[in-house]
C-alpha cells in the first residue's frame, strides 16, 4: 500500500523571479488590507504568488479576482516557472528561530477532514462556508500554491533531519520581514519513503493520525473537493488533483512554535458580560476593550478554554475575526472603539496527536505555527491542469 505522503513534480519560479515570488498566506492580516496594498506595491509588475490567491482581506472582491488569478497562472506556466522531479528541503529563518520542513505532496485519498480515522486528519474544526472561496481559486488556475503545513510526530528524526545541509540549494532568497528562506532539492527520495512508511505503519497499530494538518486545513479541504469533484465526472485531472502539495515538519523540532490565535469581536457591547457569565474555571483568558484589559475566569484546559470562547461568540452572533500576535490585537483594539479582543492561552504541542486520537478535532483556530509572518510564504507550486 502506498503511503499518504509522497513525491513528484513540483514547479519553482526562474531564478531572476525569486526575489518577489513569495508572500504570506492569503488568510494573514485579514483585518490589514493595507498590509496587501504595500505587498502589491512592493511586487509591482513582477512574477509573484501574489496574483495566483485572494487574500482573505478582499474575499469580498473574489469573483472579480478570479480572472485574473487564471491568466496569471496559465503565464507563469508557460513562462516564469521551471518543473523538477522530487522535494525540496525548506529552511526557513523566523522570529522564533530556524525551521526545517520537507515539501512533498498528500495523497487525498487518505485524507477527510471530517474522519477521525483517515491517515491524514484535521487538527481544527472545518468550516465548509469556507471551502468554496478557495475551491473557486483552484478551479481557474492550473497551478496548485500551498501554504498547508502537515505534521508528523518523529521523536528520533527519521525523516527530515538527515536532510538538512545535504542537496542542491535551489533557491536562497531574503524575505521583507528580515528572514530567509532555503529550498535544497531532495532527490534520493527512496529513503525518505522509507522512514515516512514506517512512521505512517507504527501511527495505524497505534490507532493514532499519521499525519495532521498544522495549518491551511480549509485550503487542503478545498483541495479534497476538487478532486472529488473531478473524481465523480471522470475528469481526467483527478489523476493530478488527487495530490496536494504540503510542507511536511517534524512537531519535536525546536523550530516549530505553537502559538495562540486570538480572537477580536465587533461591534458587541454585551460581550463581555457574556464571557464574564459564561466562563468559569481555574483559568483566564485577558480580554482588551475601551483602552484596558482584564482577566476573568476560564477553564484551565486550554482546548477547553478555545471551545468554551468560541461557543459563546458563536452563540452572540457577533461579527468576529481572528488575529496572530499580542500586539497585533492590541492594535486593532486600539483603533476601534467597537472591538474586544480576547487574548487566547497557548496550547502545548506535546499532547496535539493524542488529543486528537482520544478527542478529535480541537475548536477551530487554537493555534498557529509561530507569528503571522512566520506561515509558510507561497513559493513551490504544482501544474494541476
């Protein structure tokens, strides 16, 4: 049987278009159009990542962008990008340190977001209303750009560690941000099969996921429809839609920071009488409002803690965004006199495979991969068709 993670084609940017071909994911700084106008600005008319999504700051403009998203990807096919045969080997310099991962791609077959018992499982609810903006942008553009982060759990380092420092160095480029970013091409795939194997055959005696999804669970979840989609009309595609480019990391490396995803919520002056009434527990959560801030009470599990927030902004109604980084929220509390933030706990890494093996999913949005900035930024890409 074949593992869940594999390896093939992959596409990269020439290299006279590094330079500006990355950006962040498209659901950072989704309170911050202004963060993508200076990012439009800085990229100007180059090659770049930047016109293959639809950040989420604009999703109200997405039908308008999709037109030019599918020109965009049929030109840089055609022209800006080169094909190779493999993975790569990521290093990525971020505020939290140095991070290693390995580009490759997911067998959707073996991965349902709503399965607590595919190989590869969701680490977050899903919210399907918001599969179809993403599913609209890989319907028009032939290339597949992934931020998706997957998970493994190797304590001894099998997989992505004896690749570090070995391999061609495909690309070394300087990121806005003050970071770096390093691809080496890992071509001697065979080994790293192997290792991937015998991890994925120890997850399933154990009855454990083999693989869960870090970050980007909707864009996988878009990715899982439009191979069903092709799949149910005989589409000829679903043979290349069927897998999904993710970078693959290691959850024991020093490099990979868990870090809590706040939450803001507009426009609700009963909400904190809602929280003050409906949290209770040997906890707190710090919620920022009118220029002050204040702890109350919450549940001391911090998954709880996630759940029991969610469930009382779900229940309100309210119109609510979510925000990586401390100061960040306090910003946009700070600008608005209609927000309140609630600053989140951080949830430890350590017990993420087995909660989800005992428990399932965690509420959606409990945690991000190291600050906004420190996402994975677009840059290999995949020919879908």
């Amino acid at each position: 049987m074949s593992c869940a993670l594999t390896f093939g084609e992959f596409m990269l940017p020439r290299a006279e278009y590094a330079d500006k071909w990355c950006v962040v994911a498209c659901d950072q700084y989704t309170s911050r159009p202004d963060y993508w106008e200076a990012e439009d600005a800085r990229i100007g008319g180059a090659p770049s990542t930047l016109r293959l999504i639809c950040p989420e700051a604009f999703l109200g403009e997405a039908d308008a962008r999709m037109g030019g998203i599918a020109a965009a990807s049929r030109e840089y096919a055609d022209n800006a990008l080169r094909t190779l045969e493999g993975g790569v080997l990521v290093t990525r310099t971020t505020s939290c340190g140095v991070r290693h991962g390995l580009v490759c791609l997911a067998d959707l077959e073996k991965y349902d977001f709503s399965s607590q018992s595919s190989l590869i499982r969701a680490t977050e609810g899903t919210v399907v209303e918001r599969i179809p903006p993403r599913l609209a942008v890989r319907e028009v553009s032939v290339l597949d750009v992934s931020h998706v982060i997957c998970l493994i759990d190797d304590p001894a380092g099998t997989v992505i560690e004896p690749l570090v420092g070995k391999g061609e160095k495909l690309y070394d480029v300087s990121l806005p941000n003050g970071g770096r970013l390093e691809g080496r091409l890992v071509n001697d795939t065979a080994p790293v099969l192997s290792a991937l194997t015998a991890l994925e055959s120890a997850a399933e005696k154990a009855g454990r996921p083999f693989v869960l999804v870090g970050d980007g669970n909707h864009s996988l979840a878009a990715a899982k429809a439009l191979y069903e989609k092709y799949k149910a009309a005989g589409d000829p595609r679903a043979g290349r839609a069927r897998y999904a480019l993710v970078e693959v990391e290691n959850l024991r490396s020093d490099g990979v920071t868990f870090l809590p995803i706040h939450r803001v919520v507009y426009g609700c002056p009963d909400m904190l009488s809602y929280l003050e009434s409906g949290l209770k527990g040997g906890g707190k959560v710090r919620v920022i409002f009118g220029g002050a801030e204040r702890d109350i009470a919450a549940p001391s599990d911090p998954a709880d803690a996630y759940s029991a927030v969610q469930r009382i902004i779900d229940e309100s109604g309210a119109s609510v965004d979510y925000i990586h980084g401390d100061e960040e929220l306090r910003r946009i509390c700070g600008e608005r006199s209609d927000a309140l933030g609630v600053l989140m706990p951080p949830l430890g890494k350590d017990m993420l495979f087995s909660y989800v093996a005992r428990r399932g999913v965690l509420p959606r949005k409990s945690f991000s991969l190291g600050e906004a900035e420190d996402k994975r930024l677009y840059m290999e890409c995949r020919y879908i068709g």
